[in-house]
C-alpha cells in the first residue's frame, strides 16, 4: 500500500512539490535541511527505495547548481528516508516488531519520531557535510535522463495531510482509543485509506481512467513480491528458532546477567543485518529471537525494546543490502565511495540511535 501511495505521489509530482516548497522556505543557504524535512515526511509512509527515486532529482538539481558534492544534499534525503523506514511504524519492520514484542503502536510511533530525528540529522547532516567536503561526487549521467510528471502538481498542504495521514490515524487509535478509531488506526486501514485517497485524488481527478489506475497500482507492486518472500522467510527462521526451546533458554540466561536486554536486541538484529542485508529481514527475525526472552524482564519497556532492535537492524549496509546498489546507482558512485559515504552513515544514525536508547532508559531508571 505505500509502494502504491508512493506512485501516485511521483506521477502527480507531489514530491517535488513539497521538497521545493520547503526549499522556499528554508531558503537555498539551508537547502541541506529542507532535503532532510522532506525526505522524512515523505518516508513516513513509503519505502525507501520508492521515495528515493522521487527525491533524488531534488539532490541532483542543488548539487548542480551549488557545484557543491552530491552527497552534500543526498546523504541527508537518503539518511532521513533510510532511518523513517527501518524506525518507524507503519513501516514493515517496526510494525511487526512492536505486534511480537506486544508493544503499544501509538506509542512506538511517538518514540521512534523523536528518536528518528536525531539519528537522520547525526547521520545526514553533520555526516553528510564533513564526507561531502572530502569526497566530490558530481552529478550523474544519469541526471539529465529524468522524468518530468504531467500537469500541474497538487497542493502542498493536501501532500503533506496524505503523507502523514496514516501515522496520525495509528497514532489517534492509541491516543484516545475506541472500536471506530482501532479500525481506522489498524495499519492495513490506516495505509489502504490513503491509498484510495491517492488513488482518487492524484489519479482520477487528474483525468486517469481505471485502466491506468490499475496498471500504476500494478506496476508499484512489481519490486513488492520479493520483500515478502523474504519475509516469510524470515518469520519462518524465527519459528524454528521458538519452537526450538532456545527462546526460554536464553531468557532464563539473560535474566540472570547484568546484561542490558536493550543492547542484546541491539546485537542480535545487526548481527543479523551484517549478515544477509536486509533491515527488515534483520528486525522481524530477530524481533521473533528477543521476545521470549525479554518477557517478564522488570523496567524495560516493549516499546524501547523495539527501538533497540530498529537501531540495531539499520546500522552497516553494504554489498548484500539492495538499498547499497539504488544509492550507488543514483549517486554515480565507486563502491568504495559507497562505503565511505553511505556505509558509514548507516553506522553513525545506529550508533546515535542506541546510545540514545541507552541515555533514555537510564534516565528513566534514575526516574
């Protein structure tokens, strides 16, 4: 569903819409931040991948016109995109974490946003100035090849209302509770009405027929398929692994240590991240591993917990993580320039993460 939104969104040309009208207020000296802004409301909602693409030719534009490096202005949109969509819900990953862990979906939302924010401007803003004034990157190729949308592109203000619309239904169905409100703040109804909505307000009243309506809602699903067999598979090894008796096992362990159950759920998910790449795969899994064995631990909270395994699940991509390539194609860059750029932000905004995660929980000891 947000692969869908994120179509709509692009052929409507709502995404620039936004990052320009940002622009203009922040003004062209603080473009950095306005790059930033506009890549986390519009990865609130939609895939990485997905609201890249849209906003890379924003970074291409500034990056030309600056003569300044590329990742001066991408690594902040890729920073902002990459944290929103392993941190919060209704992304996969954090939504599935916080239903295994039992923790409360409005409040995982409020969590990892204010969690979020730091760890995109660590990872976008001061890491993306110091790398981009050691490492030039021009703009690629690739850049004078891209699409322009048709027609003139929607209000501002209806952009921002439909990219935050689902959070805000989650977040109301926590807040103030009810059946209506818990239908409506369930994720899948949450996303599908800003689907339709899309759908209608981006498609139909732009003079789109059903038939190509259906074909552009089609087309968003194509790279959809894969990450759901991953997913499975995933949530199978996790099974094995419960069924297996190694969760009480290892609970029964890290009770009796004077090991922080936060930072084993940090560990076990970059572990898994490190190993096959994928930040969803890496948090569902290990969501599946870490909740029995956090169960009845006094003084943590599943919420934080959650954060601790996002954290975790988003730190160190590199050649076996698809999001690697889309930002070493868009980008135009060597690998190893992918790894001194992108690699080591993914690092950093974990790092800030955890060690935020930590302050927070000790804080709250303390309390």
């Amino acid at each position: 569903l947000g692969a869908m939104i994120g179509r709509f969104l692009e052929h409507s040309g709502g995404g620039r819409v936004l990052a320009e009208w940002l622009l203009s207020k922040f003004g062209r000296e603080h473009a950095q931040w306005a790059v930033l802004v506009a890549a986390f409301l519009v990865g609130l909602p939609i895939f990485f991948e997905v609201g890249f693409i849209i906003l890379v030719p924003l970074a291409w534009n500034l990056a030309r016109e600056s003569k300044k490096s590329l990742l001066f202005y991408g690594l902040p949109m890729a920073a902002a995109l990459t944290v929103t969509h392993a941190m919060v819900p209704p992304h996969p990953a954090p939504s599935a974490a916080a239903s295994l862990l039992g923790a409360d979906l409005g409040r995982t939302i409020l969590y990892s946003v204010i969690l979020a924010i730091p760890m995109a401007i660590a990872g976008g803003i001061f890491y993306g100035r110091w790398i981009a004034g050691r490492l030039f990157v021009p703009v690629p190729e690739m850049a004078t090849r891209q699409t322009k949308s048709e027609g003139t592109p929607p209000p501002v203000g209806l952009v921002i209302l439909l990219l935050l619309l689902p959070v805000l239904f989650i977040f109301a169905a926590s807040v103030f509770g009810g059946s209506q409100l818990g239908f409506l703040g369930h994720p899948f109804t949450a996303l599908l009405i800003t689907a339709l909505l899309s759908m209608y307000l981006f498609g139909v009243r732009r003079g789109l027929n059903r038939d190509q309506i259906a074909k552009m809602a089609t087309e968003s699903l194509m790279p959809i398929g894969t990450l759901l067999a991953i997913m499975g598979g995933g949530g199978a090894f996790k099974q094995v692994l419960i069924d297996s008796g190694v969760g009480p096992y290892a609970g029964g362990l890290l009770a009796s240590s004077a090991i922080s159950p936060l930072l084993v759920a940090y560990l076990v998910a970059a572990g898994l991240r490190m190993a096959q790449g994928s930040a969803t795969v890496a948090i569902i899994t290990a969501a599946g591993i870490v909740a029995p064995l956090v169960k009845g631990i006094a003084g943590y909270e599943p919420e934080m917990i959650v954060l601790a395994l996002c954290a975790g699940g988003t730190i160190l991509s590199h050649v076996n993580d698809s999001g690697f390539w889309v930002v070493n194609e868009y980008f135009g860059m060597t690998v190893p320039q992918t790894l001194q750029s992108w690699t080591a932000m993914k690092v950093i905004t974990s790092l800030v993460g955890i060690s935020l995660i930590l302050a927070a929980q000790a804080w709250r000891g303390q309390a």
